[in-house]
C-alpha cells in the first residue's frame, strides 16, 4: 500500500491507494472516512458478497458523477454511517442473483439512480427492485450519464412543476449535466427557455441544447435581462440548482403565482428569507428530491422509461463530455466543483 497527499484544483484531501490483486468477490472501491474533522477518500479492497433474498450483484460498466456526490464529501448532507462508499449512479451487468428472485438474470444490464449509495465501486450488491432494465439501443456510458440526471429533469419537467406549451422558464447552469436536459426536453414541450451560463463555450452548448436565450452572468445582471426578454411579465418558474448565489435573484425573475424550484446548492446554501417575502407575487417555493417522486416501483419504471424513450427518440442528447477513470474521482470532483465540466461526466472502473 502507498499514501499519499492529494492536491488538484482547490480540492484537497488524503488519498491512500491499495494496489488491487483480485480475490473471490473482492473488488476495488472507494470510501471516505472522517479522521481529524477532514474527508479521507482511500481506495481499497472491499468485499462484496453474495446478493440475499431479492438483491443482486452487479459489475458496474460505468458510474455517473452527479453534484450530491460533492455534497456528501463534503458534510452538507450525512451518510447513514460512516465509513461509506459514494455514489448514487451506475450502470452494469448482471453477475448474481439472489435466492427466490425472479424478473432478473444473470447478463442482463440494468441502471439505477438515487438509494442505496454506493456506486463508486467496480461491483456492488443491490436491491432488485431498485434498478431498471436499460435498452439494448442505449449504450451503457450514456445510460449511466442520463439516469440520475434524466430522471431528475423528468419529476422537475414532468410532476414537480408541468411545463406546457406557451411557458417560460429560467434554467441556470443550462449547460450542467441537468441543466442540458431541462433545455432540450423543455423546448421539446414548446416552452421558451431562458438559461445562464458562464462561459462562451457554454453558451454555445446552452443554444445547442435549445435555449432561446442565453445569459452570460459573469458579464450580466439576469434578472435585468429576464425582466427585458419577458417584457417584465417574468417567468413561470426558475430551476435553481445553483443556490446562494441566485436563490434572491431567481425570486425576483417570477412573475406572479410563479414556481421556485429548488433543487441544489453548488453555491452554497440560499440564506434564509421570511416567509412573508413570497406574498407580494403569491410565489410558490419548493425544495424538491427526486427519491420523493420515485418512492414506488411503477414511479421508478415510469420515470426511467421516459427518459430512456426520449434518448430513443432524439429529444434528448446526452452529452458525455468528459470520462475519467473511476481511481482518478478526485479530479472529477475538483473540476465538476470548479465549474470546469459541462455535460455529464461518467467513471470508468
């Protein structure tokens, strides 16, 4: 075993690597443990086991890297126990199935996204019915880019506030990995989109994806140019996946009766407002998470089904825009965190 300390854009911490020589259902995979108030991130031998009573074990193909990842590193949200293994999206094969199961076999590819965590991993045991079958025609890199994310712009699109024709709609960060899917399916629904962006070659993807209009926000104030684009009539809802540094701004792009939703804090956590401030617009503000909208079975398979259909039909494009190797995640981290990433991101074990 070698240690050694980690630096790479801002993002520091410790990482011990264990060089992998492989052993009957032990595989590699990474878990953070907190020593001295610090996230440790060590990859190491893990055993896996055998699947129980409705649960498989799958070999991931690939891993999706999404924002939660960040925030459980992080502290902002708690693991169940400590230590633990990240991750909340994956594709992979089928490799064995537990006792009494039917309705899977072993080959078959499946997805999942959300609950139990534990993705960064080269196998992992999961519940059956958790996952979901990926279609032939979809391969498993763009699976595992679009699963999480896909059925996170599906319940924001779809359930949380129903986009129609004639809608408008702010989206910032309209080139992330959610982001570029809100503006592809919304512009399939016939809203007008309306995203922030923050590089040129973002804004590039953001028109790409199908924003109508696309606001530079290191260079422009939004909510002066959502007041201008719309006439001064706002928008029917904001998604906010950036946080404390739009959440005050995002409220005032609403005109009235319309929907905040709130879905992530890459910023920082909004500072808190009175309740009284949604009352001159009779505002509704919600904080959304997608396991709420997805807790049974036929919500799960429903969900997914739409996203893998919309990829099948063209409306949605998933843009794998960079892949690392699963034992290089902390330069992932470091470049989703930095804003350097547009698209999805995949790891490869």
């Amino acid at each position: 075993m070698c240690s050694c300390d980690y630096s790479s854009n801002d993002l520091r911490f410790p990482i011990s690597f264990s060089f992998f020589q492989w052993l009957v259902f032990q595989v590699k995979g990474f878990g953070f443990e907190l020593e001295s108030k610090l996230m440790v991130l060590k990859w190491e031998d893990v055993e896996v086991g055998e699947p129980k009573e409705g649960e498989i074990r799958v070999k991931n193909k690939a891993i999706g890297l999404n924002f939660i990842d960040v925030y459980f590193r992080k502290g902002v949200y708690k693991p169940a126990s400590m230590p633990f293994t990240p991750g909340m999206e994956a594709v992979g094969e089928v490799v064995a199935v537990g006792s009494g199961l039917t309705g899977r076999m072993i080959g078959d590819l499946v997805a999942y996204a959300g609950n139990p965590m534990g993705a960064y991993a080269e196998e992992q045991i999961l519940p059956a019915d958790k996952v979901v079958p990926v279609p032939s025609s979809i391969d498993p890199i763009v699976a595992a880019s679009i699963m999480l994310k896909g059925m996170t712009a599906q319940f924001l699109l779809r359930r949380c506030f129903k986009v129609e024709p004639g809608h408008t709609i702010l989206v910032h960060a309209a080139a992330g990995g959610v982001g570029s899917l809100l503006c592809q399916w919304a512009n399939a629904l016939g809203a007008t989109v309306i995203g922030t962006v923050s590089t040129n070659e973002k804004a590039a993807q953001a028109k790409e994806d199908g924003c109508h209009h696309v606001i530079m926000y290191k260079n422009e104030d939004f909510v002066s140019r959502v007041n201008d684009i719309t006439s001064g009539k706002g928008v029917n809802v904001v998604y906010d996946s950036v946080g404390k540094d739009t959440f005050k701004g995002s409220l005032a792009c609403l005109k009235s009766r319309g929907y905040m939703v709130s879905f992530g804090q890459s910023s920082g956590s909004p500072d808190p407002i009175p309740l009284s401030d949604l009352a001159p617009k009779s505002l509704f503000l919600t904080r959304p998470s997608m396991m709420h909208y997805n807790e049974t079975r036929d919500e799960l398979l429903e969900c997914a089904g739409e996203v893998f259909a919309n990829v099948t039909s063209g409306i949605l494009k998933a843009r794998v825009n960079h892949k690392y190797p699963l034992s290089r995640v902390a330069d992932a981290h470091a470049d989703l965190e930095n804003r350097i990433t547009s698209g999805s991101v995949v790891l490869l074990p």
